[in-house]
C-alpha cells in the first residue's frame, strides 16, 4: 500500500458521514469579519510592496519589491476562488463584487471561472468533465512553459479575446450560459481599453509598474499552488488519491487564503477558508488519517524527475498515482 491509512477512501457518497450535521453546520457559517480581515490584509500587503516598488524604481531595489509585489497580485487569484464559493463574506453582494474587481485584475472573468471551478469540483480529475483539465497531457517542455506562465497568460488572454468575438468553445461551457460569457468578456475588454487609454493619455507606466508586468512575471510563484493540488494523483473520485495537501509554512497559507488544506477544500467546498485548519484536524488529523501531502520544492522536483528523459503525463496510469512524498512510499 502507497499509505497506511486509517480510512482507505473517501468518495462522494462516505464525505457526509465524516463530519455531523451540526458541527458541518458551525463549520461553513461565513463571516463578514473574517472576509475583511484576511482581503483587506492582502490588499495592505499589495500596497506596502506598490509603495516599495515605486519609490525603489530604477534602483537595485525594485527587484525584491518587484518580486514580492507580484507574487502578492498572482495570490489574490485565491480570494478571488474563494469569492467564487461565496464563503469570504456573508453578506452575498461583498462576495459578488469583490469577485469580479479581483477576476477583472486576474485576466480572470468571474462568471467564467465560476462555471469551471463548478466543474473542477463536481469532476475532479475526470479527464471528459473537469473544467481545469481542458488541456493536453503534460511533458517537460509544456509544463515548464505552464509553470513560467507564458503559456498560462495567453491561454487566458486569447479566451478573452475568442469569447468577446463570440467563440465559446469549452465542452464544459453550458450553452445557455454562452452570452453570458460573452458580455464578460467585453465589458473586460473595454474596462482594459480605458486602462491603456487613460495611460497614454496621461503618459503614465503606473499601470504597467504597479500591476500589469509584475502580475505576468511572477505568475510561477502562484503556479507553485496551481499545479501541486491535483497533478500526478489518480483520476478517480477518491479524495485520498486526487486531492493533495501542502505542507508550508504560516505566510505561504496566509497568502493563498489557506488553500493548502486542499482535500479538506474538497470534502466541503462550502467550508469557508479561515475554518479549513480545523475541518482537515477533523477529517484526518484527529482520525490519524493522512491525505497525499508534499512541500513546494518536493513536489516540483518530483515532477521534473517523473518528466525527464522524455516521459509525458501520458506514460503513467490514470488509475494510480504517480507523484507521491517519497516519505510516504
């Protein structure tokens, strides 16, 4: 066996028998309060590290903030999934609109990662459904362009740009949500068009400084996330073999609003994210029960070793496991 678990599966039907009623019930109460405090925390941060990078532009300075500026812009994306649950705040329009100014600065239309992340959770790892599996099986040479996100930015770029012409293509995409999608997109259009218009006019780079170019630099940072919740796990609808946890450390938590309890998210998306430490205590730590788990730097190293010598995503089993904590074999 891969684990020694105490519980050997978790799927859709056993998740409702882990947790009772009223403490489930406790559990995904939201709060305006804890909403706050976590986004305007992050949005503090951002203006620290702006401030930072503005007053060090053209010094060797402005690296660092630059850095940590754009990594911090690249981490909203999780308030932003968080917001698309609708768990960061109880009051329903803060989650509405919040989400779409953070999807507008994300390249990322709300509506339309809505309707994805719907498909991710209810398809998780199913290759036909899961919205996030729109894509070819990984090899080295794809994966290290998706990690540097060169090909992240232009995937969201141009869907921008084909659902604003009227090309709604993804499978996964209901037909009467298409013109939907389509007046998303062209209201992002036009408010990036009064962006750029407004900077030329004015002759400022403040845009381009303070947003644009460290968002699209940094994007590996928040790759780190992206790619180490599901890939080399099996696609099957087991939560203890498609969901992986990270292990790190209390700042990298804060910053990705908490989403390194990533099976626990899983089990109970309803779960607001400043309760999921204590839904994975309750799911696996006090039933002495592990969920697949790794660090940043281990998983990434796991992959460029499963990866190499030519090997793609397409030589291992759908079924298994292929990345795994070497801790743990």
């Amino acid at each position: 066996m891969l684990y020694a678990y105490v519980m050997d599966k978790i799927d859709a039907s056993q998740r409702r028998r882990l947790v009772d009623s009223d403490t489930l019930r406790a559990l995904c109460r939201t709060s305006d309060r804890a909403g706050a405090l976590q986004l305007l925390s992050h949005l503090g941060a951002l203006g620290v590290s702006g401030a930072a990078l503005w007053f060090f532009w053209g010094t060797w300075w402005a690296i660092p903030a630059f850095m940590v500026h754009g990594t911090l812009i690249n981490y909203l994306y999780a308030g932003q999934h968080e917001l698309s649950h609708g768990t960061v705040f109880r009051t329903r329009p803060l989650n509405e609109w919040s989400g779409r100014v953070l999807g507008f600065l994300m390249l990322y239309p709300r509506t339309f990662d809505q309707i994805q992340h719907m498909a991710h959770h209810r398809y998780t790892q199913d290759w036909a459904r899961d919205g996030e599996l729109a894509r070819e099986r990984y090899q080295l040479r794809s994966y290290l362009f998706w990690m540097s996100g060169v090909t992240y930015w232009y995937t969201r770029m141009r869907r921008i740009l084909r659902f604003s012409l009227g090309i709604v293509t993804e499978p996964y995409l209901p037909a009467y949500r298409h013109a939907e999608l389509v007046r998303e997109a062209r209201v992002h259009l036009l408010g990036y068009g009064f962006i750029v218009a407004v900077s030329v006019a004015l002759q400022s780079w403040a845009a381009m400084v303070l947003w644009f170019a460290p968002m699209l630099a940094m994007k590996f940072m928040h790759q780190l996330q992206n790619t180490i919740e599901h890939l080399g796990l099996a696609h099957d609808d087991n939560l203890l073999t498609n969901t992986r946890s990270t292990r790190t450390n209390p700042v990298m938590r804060w910053m990705a609003w908490q989403m390194q309890y990533h099976t626990a998210h899983h089990a109970f998306p309803a779960v607001p994210f400043h309760r999921l430490h204590r839904l994975h205590a309750l799911l696996f730590t006090e039933r002495g029960v592990a969920p697949p788990t790794m660090t940043y730097l281990g998983f990434q190293l796991a992959v460029l070793r499963a990866f190499a010598h030519g090997r793609s995503e397409a030589d291992y089993a759908d079924d298994r496991m292929w990345i795994a904590d070497p801790k743990h074999e």
